[in-house]
C-alpha cells in the first residue's frame, strides 16, 4: 500500500500543466480530463486503491481510471500476466492462442455472446456494432437516448448531453467539426418510455437497423431502467427485426460478471464491453449472435492493427479469471463498500440538512446535491445544478480523495473498510464547501 507522502500542494503540477499547454491542447489527451478542478493533475504511479501525484500527494481514487480500475491500480495478478506477454513480443501481425482463450471466456461469462471481436476502445466497438447491424438488416437507421453515451466518432456523438428542455426527439451534434450528415441516420428518443419508441419505429418503418443504449444509463447518472423496460424494448426489436445493442463499457463486468444484461435478465443481439474488461488496460470487444458477427468474415469489414495484441488479452484474461475465480467475494465487496459509502453520504448530509441524492448498485454509483427523492430520465438529471457537485469534489480532493468532477463514483475491490471511513471522514467539510 502506497504511504501518505507529503510535498508541495500542485507547485509541480502547475508547472507541468503550464508546460502540457504548450503542446497538448489544454494540457491534456481527452477532453474529460480538463474538468478536474483547480487543475488536471499529474500522476507517477498508482498501487491498490491510491494515486500519488507528481507533487508528492497521496489520494483514495473513486475514478478508477474513469471506470476501467475494478480489482485495484497495480493488481499484482493482473501485472504479472502483462509482464510475462511483453517479454513474448509486444504484436505479432498474426494470430496467438490467447486470442482464442479470452473469445472462449467472454463467451461463457456473457449471456449474449456466441462469437466476438476485439478492438481496442470501446467508440470501435460501438462503431463495429452499428456497422454489423446494418449489414445484418439491410437497413440504415440507428435509434439512441438522449443523454447516452457511445463513443466521441462523429456518428456516436451525438445527443450525449442536449439541454434539459430540448426536444429529446432532435438529433442534436456535440462538437465543432461534426458534419451535419453525422446525424442523418441518426434518431434520438427518450430512454425508459416505451411508448417513445414504439411510435419513433413505427414512423420509420423498416428503415430501422438498431437500437442502442446503455442499459443502466450510466453516462447522465447511474439511472436503471424502469420495471418492464428493456423487456419492452427487446420485444419492440424482435418483432421489428431490429437489432438491440447494448453499450456495456461501463457496465460490463462492474455490475455483474455477465454485465447489466445478466443482471437485469435481458439479453442484447450484440454488446459492447471494454473498461473493466482488463483493469485498465486499452481493450474492447463487441460480441453477440453468430449469424451478426460471422458477417465479419465475410461482407463486413473490421480491422486494426492492434485488435487482439498479446498484452491487451493477457491484461483481459488474467482480470476475467480472477473476477471469474473470485466472482462471490469481489462483487460482494464491491456492493459493501458503494453501499457503505452512499448510506455514510447520505447521514453526514441529513445532519447538515443539506440535500443530497445517491443512487446506484454499489460497484458504481452517482451523487447529485439535488432534494429528488431520485432520478428516472436525462432531463430530470440535466436539470441538476452541477456545480456544488464541482465544489464538492475540489474539496475532497484537498482532504485527499479524488473523485470523478461529473458526479459518477467507482469502486474497486482494493478499497477497504479504512478507505471508506477516511471517505466519509472527508465529506462533512466538502458538504460545507459544496453549499457555500
């Protein structure tokens, strides 16, 4: 375990972001990162639940690498397996067995999985899911929620965050660049009303290829679906001849060992799961139905050059053994502590008769400083001030825990009980801070 080590608050940290500036545009490689608060920070290592930045500071991490991190940073197993594939070769421009290993794996973990390829981020995946659906229907429009996320290509960005009283049915563009044509395939509709989308298919009749979503709509709050929901979805695409996509990145292997769709009891065409799937290391993977994916040795094409390295399937193997060998107690513990926190959030509040909200299974998690009893849909959570939230979180990061700025939460099994009660140790003068 990485000890508490003192220095200079940041004063290193400045100046390597001064120095970032000027020749990474804002400091950064992804433009998340630049909404850390007072600055992005600078890290030399991580072990277990803690980061240690370049100044020298020690923090508890809840984002684990934005949701990758689920057995802990460093996990000595996970390491190891990639350790011992680099001394092998780090590509071989061919195939090796450990390919067929992890493909075997994913099967069996997965509900919906019978064949899989594997990319390296989870906007290919995404973007190969889309691509075999509409090989697979002969049709060309895709359906997405307003408020998901699937990935920063210029088809897959788009309604990730519309404002909260826009027409959740308009296709609405997120960056400067985007084509307009981005969208033209594109239909959007809210997520958890059923109703929505029965009458967005049934005014494109088969034209519709796919429909994507997270299925515990991670990106706008941990939301989950509404009782019956996905059920509904999934028979609107069976007998519409549409292929029912879930975006699990976030929720693969996190919530459930087989992900949101075993958990929930709903079974995709095809999904997509990168994150977790290797404890931090850049891997993806879009499977599902024979007859869909079997399209990619044929008339669909899907390459990379790095899909399937050795040390990306190493790092995936060695993490789905030991979630799969150990399934009962990490998943167990992942619930303990996440409940632990949210239950410990929620009492130090109420005694400050500040209002806050946290929901989620636990593994992952989302806190609004809002008086919602919960929150169900986009709009209702885009409605939330963000900003105590952003004060919340500098705060906490000053007393030595780091937390995602947006609001979402990760736990790992390397936090421990100690983790927690120097958390929550934390959070009543973050409370104070977040409400001034």
């Amino acid at each position: 375990m990485i000890e508490r080590e003192q220095g200079g608050r940041l004063r290193y940290g400045r100046q390597l972001w001064d120095r970032a500036r000027r020749v990474l545009p804002g400091g950064v490689n992804s433009n998340v990162k630049m909404d850390e608060r007072p600055q992005p920070l600078y890290f030399v290592r991580a072990e277990g639940s803690r980061l240690v930045d370049c100044d020298g500071n020690s923090y508890i991490d809840y984002t684990c690498g934005f949701g990758p991190v689920i057995l802990g940073h460093a996990y000595p197993s996970v390491v190891h397996a990639i350790q011992q594939a680099a001394a092998q070769g780090l590509l071989y421009g061919g195939q090796h067995e450990a390919e067929v290993q992890l493909a075997e794996l994913l099967r069996d973990l997965v509900p919906c999985i019978e064949m899989v390829r594997l990319n390296c981020t989870g906007s290919e995946a995404v973007a190969a899911a889309i691509r075999l659906a509409r090989a697979y229907t002969g049709r060309t429009k895709v359906i997405r929620f307003a408020g998901h996320y699937h990935g920063w290509f210029d088809e897959l960005l788009i309604s990730t965050h519309p404002p909260a009283d826009e027409a959740e049915s308009v296709p609405l563009l997120e960056s400067a660049g985007q084509p307009a044509s981005a969208a033209a395939e594109v239909l959007v509709t809210r997520w958890n009303d059923l109703a929505a989308l029965e009458r967005l298919v049934a005014a494109h009749p088969g034209e519709v290829a796919a429909v994507l979503m997270e299925p515990i709509m991670c990106n706008s709050g941990v939301i989950f679906p509404e009782t019956g929901y996905l059920q509904g979805v999934r028979d609107v695409c069976r007998r519409q001849g549409i292929v029912l996509i879930f975006d699990e990145v976030i929720t693969g292997f996190r919530v459930h060992l087989g992900g949101a769709q075993a958990l929930l009891n709903v079974v995709p065409d095809l999904a997509v799961f990168g994150k977790a799937m290797a404890n931090g290391f850049p891997i993806s993977c879009v499977g599902g139905r024979r007859e869909i994916l079997d399209l990619a040795a044929s008339s669909v094409v899907h390459a990379g050059t790095f899909n399937g390295n050795p040390v990306g399937v190493a790092a995936a193997l060695a993490t789905l053994r030991e979630l799969s060998s150990r399934a009962n107690e990490i998943y167990a513990h992942l619930t303990a502590l996440g409940t632990r926190l949210m239950h410990g959030i929620r009492q130090i509040a109420a005694a400050k008769n500040i209002p806050v909200l946290l929901q989620g299974p636990g593994a992952v998690f989302y806190m609004w400083f809002t008086p919602a009893p919960a929150v169900h849909d986009y709009a209702t959570s885009a409605r939330i001030d963000r900003a105590p939230y952003a004060r919340f979180a500098e705060a906490m990061l000053a007393a030595g825990v780091r937390l995602i700025p947006g609001g979402r939460w990760y736990v790992s099994f390397s936090h421990t009980d100690a983790d927690v009660s120097r958390t929550l140790d934390a959070v009543a003068g973050a409370l104070d801070e977040a409400v001034r």
